[in-house]
C-alpha cells in the first residue's frame, strides 16, 4: 500500500492528508503543536510532532520519512523567519528526505515567483532572483519531484470577503486577480500523487482573473461587510498566470473556475 508523509498539516496540508486517508493511503501528518495531534488522529492520519529551528527536532523521525512520497506544504512566513532561515529548513528537510525511503517530493510553492509584467505568464517565466525559485531549486535537487505554484488561497476559514473589507485608497483596483480554492487545490495535488506526475512545475489558479476591486467588492458583500475602497487612479502592474499546463498535463477541471462565481456557489464559511 502506498505511503504518503505531509509536512506540514495546516490549513492546505490537513484536509489534503484527509483525502487521501479517505483513498486508501498510508498518511504520516506532521504539526508543530502537540494540541493539533488528536485532530489528526482523529482523521486517521498517523501524527508527528515536528520542528526545524532549522534542522529537524522531533520524536521517531526516522519514521516520518520512511514513506513513498513526501509532500511539502511548510510555507515561509516571513513576517516572523528570514528567507535565509526558511531555505535552511528546506535543506535539511531534503536531507531527512535522502537518508529516508522517499521515492518523490510534492512541493507546494506560490505564484509569487512571477514577476508583474503584464501579460500572461506560464512556467516558464519565473523570477530567477525570487527566494521562492531558489526554494524550488533546493527541492528539485533531491531529484523525482514536482512542483506546484498555487495563486492566492481561498477557501473554508480563508473567506476572501474579510481580506480587504473596510480599508480605504487601496492601489489596483484594475490589477487582475489570481484566485484558487482550496478544493481546486487538494484536487490538482491528488492528479499528481495518482497519476505519479514526477519532474514538473505547474502554476495553478481560477481560469478567470477578475479585477480586484470585482472580486473583493463581491466577497467583502457576501459576509455582509463594507466593501473596500479603491483609488481611481491606477497604473499597477499585474500578471495573469495561466494554469493551461495544469488541464493539459493532468487533465483537470477546475471546480470553481471563476473567482466571483466562487463566492456564490461556496459560502466559506468560517470553522
């Protein structure tokens, strides 16, 4: 039977180990808080307690990386850790990886590695000087991987309606947006893990990429909150990502496709 190790059950990582509980698989889920271990259980997701400060702490780790696939879902939180800080953890994540039996790695990265150009962007046009490529790069070097780039998460207990409710003189209220639901998510990460989808990048967002002021007009309207305020005069520069790759390689279909619609079809409700 297969065996997956998630580091990093959180709020993409958890419902992710969830799905593939409820397929079949083996899960190792790791949290850094003892309080997050019988949630996980409960979800039938073997837990882990687990740290890098930077390198990793923990009890029977050994064990978490004794799997077929490891997907890492750790993202840096660089209010509170430098990205210096945040590539070591990585690194020696990728070396428990190695001293292992991780056959792959499932990365889950972000957009925020293409530049504002103003155009479509694919793949291919990373930032090169980006932390984040130089992320992807640590992992990519561990060898049979593959990499994810989700837009802005949207989802159960990430209403985008409270993002920007209320504030005032916001810039680019022309700026497209690139939006994907966390079930959107969990599904592109489960085409890979099944169709054993190794040695890619893929970016992935809502097909349609309404303009901030839409989008976060309609979601802050939906909770019943005053929307946000933009300036009239807006010379923001933006980038579309297109996530063609992702229905062309995998053959998958967005569940919410269209941002606005989202809004409508799904409450996202707080929990």
């Amino acid at each position: 039977m297969r065996t997956v190790s998630i580091l990093g059950c959180g709020w993409l990582g958890k419902p992710f180990a969830a799905t593939l509980v409820k397929e079949g698989y083996i899960v190792y889920g790791s949290t850094t808080q003892d309080s997050k271990v019988p949630e996980l259980a409960a979800l039938g997701i073997k837990p882990f307690v687990i740290t890098f400060n930077p390198q990793a702490a923990g009890n029977k780790l050994g064990d978490f990386f004794q799997t077929d696939i490891l997907v890492i879902s750790m993202p840096p939180r660089m209010r509170t850790v430098q990205p210096e800080v945040y590539l070591s953890q990585l690194e020696h994540a990728v070396q428990r990886a190695r001293q292992g039996s991780i056959q792959h790695i499932l990365y889950i990265s972000s957009t925020g590695v293409y530049p504002d150009v103003n155009r479509i962007v694919t793949e291919d046009d990373a930032d090169r000087e980006s932390y984040l490529v130089k992320a992807e790069s640590i992992i990519r070097s561990f060898g049979s991987t593959t990499v994810i780039r989700f837009g802005g998460l949207v989802g159960p207990a990430r209403h985008p309606g409270r993002f920007l409710a209320g504030k005032k003189d916001l810039s680019g209220r022309n700026t497209p947006v690139n939006i994907i639901h966390q079930r959107d998510c969990i599904g592109i990460m489960k085409h890979i893990v099944e169709q054993q989808v190794w040695g890619e990048v893929f970016s992935a967002c809502a097909d349609e990429h309404p303009t901030r002021e839409a989008f976060y007009t309609r979601a802050s309207m939906a909770l019943n909150l005053e929307p946000p305020q933009f300036l009239h005069d807006d010379s923001n520069p933006y980038k579309i990502v297109s996530s063609e790759k992702v229905k062309q390689r995998l053959g998958y279909t967005f569940v919410y496709p269209d941002p606005i619609a989202m809004i409508s079809e799904e409450p996202m409700e707080e929990r």
